[in-house]
C-alpha cells in the first residue's frame, strides 16, 4: 500500500474471491461455476466474430440484449439493467440507495460488506436463525436499504416468497435489493413484484445457470426510475460496461434458453442425490436450492476436510468465520465429479 492511498481505502477489507488454481489439474467445486460449456450456438458467435471490429467501441445501451431479456422476462427493456457482473450492480445499488444506511443478514455473500466499507455506509449484519434461514421479521420496517441473496449463499437456504413481498411492502421509503444469483435452480422468483412495489430490485447473473461466469454479465429488473438511478450510476463511471463480444454472447445465450433449463435441470438432480449420498456418510446438509450444497460432518473439521480434499484436487470452499467453519460450500458438478467428490470424502472419512 503507498502512503497515497487515501484513509477510506487504507482501512478496507477487499473481498477475497474464491480460488481459480491455473494448473487446472483440479476438480472444481469452489466458486459456483457451472460445469457445463455454452451452447453450441454462443461459441459459434465467439467462432465468427470479426475481430477487426474491436477497434470500435461498444453500442453502450446494449439495447439488443436489453431487449432479448425484457422479451424473454415479459417485461419492458426500460425495466432492465446490464452490467459487467451482478457484483456492479450490487455495488451501484450501494452507492445509488444506501442514504439510510444498509441492513443485511450476518451470514450472506461476503461483498455486500465490502461494498458498505467502500462507500462508507453505515450497516448492520442481522444474524440468520439457529437453523441459519433468514427472519423475515427482522427487516420489517427497517427504512434502509437492503439485501437479501434469495437463495442465500453460502447456505443455499430459500425464503419464501411471501416473506420477501412483506419485507419489500413494508419498506416504501428504501430500496430492497433481492439478489437472485442462484434462483434458477429451483427457486422462486420477485420478479413479479417489480410491476407492485417501485422499491423492488431484482439482481441477476449469467455466471451461474447461464455457463457465462468469465464473460462477466450481470442484469437486473426494476421499475423505470430504479433503472434510471442505475444508468446514472454506470454513465458516471464506465459507459461501456458491457463489452462487444460479451454483449453477443449474451444474445446467443438467451436465444439458447432451453439448453441452460436442461442444464439446470441436470444441476438439480445432481444436487439432491450429493445431498443425500453425504446423509448417508452423516453429514449434516442444508436444504438448498441452488447450484451449491453447504454441509458439515461430526467426524471432521471444514478446514480438515478443505485441505484433505485439496490435496486430493478436488477444490470445495470453506469460510473460517466462527459461525459457519465447520461447513464447506460445495459447487454442484457433473455426476462424475460429485461421485469423486463422494468416493474421496468416504476415503477421507475411513482415514480418520
Ligand atoms: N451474488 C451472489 C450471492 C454470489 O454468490 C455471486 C457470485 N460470487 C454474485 C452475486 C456475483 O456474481 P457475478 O458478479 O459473477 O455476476
């Protein structure tokens, strides 16, 4: 750090992302991604891209995709939001609402913090429940901003939907922030909401169920003046968020819709029989709805079963905050990959 650096920024705790090991050799079961490739058709546009034409800059209302999103949502284009990664748009909210200060659960995705911290907001961390699913009643008429992962990460644990419609309902005066990363694997979504309640966003990614993590494409729905705060926002600071080849992508990838359902699908299936299979060697696993399980066992430590699955290359995520580190999040694979995951986990399990 240089002594340049100004106090707001010398104090900031940065986001640590999860690991992306370079040798490749491992199975990787530690950031969420999906194990599957695009669609045949979104390479294809990556393969007929005329290169010469990056010299140019990108269209920066990304109206093409806006639209193929809106059509696809049944909404209107001026209701979406693009950016590079959902983490911009979570970040944009951060600057755009958080006038009141902000409010979200203790246990959730580790950068809405580091958003507060960034932008000096006042917040406070509410605690999740015993059983680590998020009480509604805590941010009934809270009037700040605030954010809930539904479903939640690093449990995967879902809220009902009538309990968001209650939280969003009794906050008229601030903006409630639904980040919906992982809804596409079974969840339920706010989408709907957003016509009912103008304080409503809901917060989208490619990076998940769409294949697209490296692309970096993030959207969101809202009602026209949300939208417009955000545009505010991303023309103060990088117009061409989205980039031309991502963009297309983009497209393809939405025209592609029922190849990630499929996916999705396979994701879902995949989860419920790991789930069951670490039952059996007793674990204890939460109940998830998203491409990852969050699982604990009496036998060993997180951290022991981390670094002993580690060095036998399989990559899951375990965080050491004192509440959750005897659990490891662990991102749902092929069949294939969730049956080493089992066989090397029973392995590790024997050893001991
Ligand atoms: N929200 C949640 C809950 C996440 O886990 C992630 C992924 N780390 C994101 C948002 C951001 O994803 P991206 O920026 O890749 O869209």
């Amino acid at each position: 750090m240089s002594r340049f650096l100004k106090n707001t920024y010398a104090k900031l705790e940065a986001y640590t992302p999860g690991e992306q090991p370079k040798d490749g050799e491992y199975i990787k079961l530690n950031t969420n991604e999906s194990p599957f490739p695009p669609a045949p058709e979104v390479t294809e546009v990556l393969e007929k891209e005329d290169i010469e034409r990056l010299r140019l800059y990108c269209d920066p209302t990304s109206a093409e995709l806006k639209g193929k999103l809106a059509e696809l949502y049944g909404v209107s284009s001026e209701n979406v939001f693009l950016s590079n990664g959902s983490d911009d748009i979570l970040n944009f909210s951060m600057m755009a609402w958080s006038g009141k200060g902000a409010v979200f659960p203790d246990i959730t995705y580790g950068f809405y913090p580091v958003f507060a911290e960034l932008h000096g907001v006042e917040y406070e961390e509410i605690p999740l429940k015993e059983d680590f699913t998020v009480d509604a009643s805590d941010y009934i008429a809270r009037d700040k901003l605030i954010f809930i992962a539904n479903p939640n990460a690093p449990t995967g644990i879902e809220m009902p939907l009538s309990e968001i419609e209650r939280i969003v309902a009794s906050n008229s005066d601030t903006v409630v922030v639904i980040d919906e990363a992982y809804v596409d694997f079974g969840g339920t979504s706010a989408l709907p909401l957003i016509e009912k309640y103008e304080n409503l966003l809901v917060v989208r990614t490619f990076s998940k169920s769409r294949c697209l993590a490296g692309g970096r494409l993030g959207y969101a729905f809202g009602c026209k003046a949300l939208i417009e705060d955000l545009e505010k926002i991303k023309y103060s600071t990088n117009p061409y968020n989205i980039n031309s080849l991502t963009a297309k992508l983009g497209c393809a990838t939405v025209d592609a819709d029922s190849y990630y359902t499929d996916r999705c699908k396979e994701i879902i299936k995949n989860r419920e029989y790991t789930a069951k299979a670490l039952e059996t060697l007793g674990f204890t696993v939460l109940k998830s709805k998203s491409n990852f399980i969050f699982a604990k066992s009496d036998k060993i430590s997180g951290e022991d079963l981390y670094l002993k699955l580690k060095k036998r290359k399989i990559l899951v995520r375990h965080f050491s905050k004192e509440r959750i580190r005897d659990f490891n999040r662990i991102t749902i694979g092929t069949k294939a990959e969730m049956d080493a995951l089992l066989e090397n986990t029973e392995e590790i399990l024997k050893e001991i």
